[in-house]
C-alpha cells in the first residue's frame, strides 16, 4: 500500500515503532490518471467494450 501511495510510514513520537497513516484519495479522474497514467490505457479499453456492448443490445432491442 506504500508502493501505491496510499498510506504513508512514520515513526511514532511516543513508542519505538511505526505509525501507518492514509494518504487522502484522488477525486477526480483527472488526478486518477496524474498518479497512475497506466489507467489510462485500461480506461479507454473498457470504454471501447462498454459502447460495442451498448450497441449490440440496441440492434437486438430494434429487432425483436
């Protein structure tokens, strides 16, 4: 969870151990994509799959 930037490791001011904090979430898809450019790529894939879904169930919709 480190590695993706969702907590961030400090050290405890009281006790000799570590402290795992959260880190804020992104809010827009914007600083999504900032972050992660990877989700990018898998975004627009998923959107292809989404439409070509959307239109198949409206040819068969016109049909029946």
């Amino acid at each position: 969870m480190k590695s993706l930037e969702l907590i961030k490791k400090k050290r405890s001011p009281i006790a000799a151990n570590n402290v795992y904090v959260f880190n804020k979430p992104v809010k827009s898809v914007e600083e999504l994509i900032v972050k992660f450019p990877e989700v990018e790529k898998y975004r627009d894939e998923r959107l292809a799959k989404i439409k070509a879904s959307e239109q198949t169930s409206k040819k068969r919709f016109a049909a029946g």
